[in-house]
C-alpha cells in the first residue's frame, strides 16, 4: 500500500485492519508516526471506529517519501503496527 500527497492538501488517511481483526475483536486505541528526514509532513490529529484507524497530514515537502505507521490495541489486548509509504506531490 502506498499514498500520495498534493503538498497544499490537508488528508485524512485511513488503516483498514477489518481482515486482521477477528470478529469479536475492535480496536481500543491507535497511535500514528511518520518518520522522514526533513519533518516538514505533520500529523493534525487521529480517530479511530471498531475496526478503521485514520490519521489527517499536512504538509510535507514535494518529491519526499515518508513512512506512516499505525500501531493499534485492541480489546483483546492484542497489538500490532502497519506501515505505509506516501509521497508528496
């Protein structure tokens, strides 16, 4: 899975972890980070229902790549993360 970006944009992206999660299992926090070397892509904030988990970035610097992860907890006390690449436009 990978992303892109407009620089000017302000998006919300979303992590679907409904295949991974069991049935009876839901989501209980979620936490997001984006790792690059220039900093300039900042996260707004975040939310998260039963099984999705989305975070809203701004900014960000043209032809960058950065690396998006969304670590969640579920009820079960189960954690695991997912990582994404999005590039700015």
């Amino acid at each position: 899975m990978s992303w892109t970006k407009d620089v000017e944009a302000t998006l919300d992206y979303s992590f679907d972890w409904t295949e991974w999660l069991q049935s009876r299992d839901i989501i209980t926090s979620a936490t997001f980070s984006v790792s690059s070397g220039d900093g300039a892509l900042t996260i707004l904030g975040s939310e998260y229902t039963r099984k999705i988990a989305t975070v809203l970035l701004v900014g960000g610097t043209v032809g960058q790549e950065y690396t998006i992860t969304c670590r969640i907890t579920t009820r079960n006390s189960l954690v695991e993360e997912e990582s994404t690449t999005l590039v700015v436009e």
